[in-house]
C-alpha cells in the first residue's frame, strides 16, 4: 500500500543525492584555476602571470562563476573564486 512517508523519505534522499552531484559537478569548475597555484621559477603562477592575465581571470570569476556559485548557494565556490580574485588582486 502506498505510503506518504517513506515516499516522502525516499524523495528526500534522492534530493541529497542530486544536491551532492550538483556540488560535485560546480567544484569541478574551479579546476582549471588550479594552475594558478602551480610553481612557476619558484613562484605560484598567480603571482607572475601578466596583468592583462589576471584582469581576464578576474572577469571569468566575477561575472560567470561567482554569480552561478551565489545562484546554487555553493558555499565553498564561493570562498574559493574569493580567494582566487584576492590573490590576483594581491
């Protein structure tokens, strides 16, 4: 017989399940930031890239990926784009 509760409890994880893909999917696309945090001579790549670099990277961030992470309430995107747009800044 049909049950409201465990249909209820049902949907609820599978709205977990779907919550940590939609997370796992938005954290991979910071992954192509990392470079910035690669030695370059002794350096993180942040630090010796062309301003003209950074100012592109920042604009990435702030108009793309900040708005989509604030969107989907992904805490973590958005402390990490913070941290990289604070770098760039330096």
């Amino acid at each position: 017989m049909f049950n409201l509760e465990d249909t209820l409890n049902e949907l609820e994880n599978d709205f977990k399940e779907v919550n940590k893909m939609k997370f796992g999917i938005l954290a991979a696309t910071l992954e192509p930031f990392d470079f910035l945090y690669q030695d370059t001579n002794g350096e993180k790549t942040y630090k010796v890239i062309e301003q003209s670099q950074k100012d592109t990277i920042i604009s990435t961030l702030e108009k793309d990926l900040l708005p989509l992470f604030e969107e989907n309430k992904f805490d973590e995107g958005v402390e990490k784009v913070k941290k990289i747009i604070k770098d760039l800044e330096g």
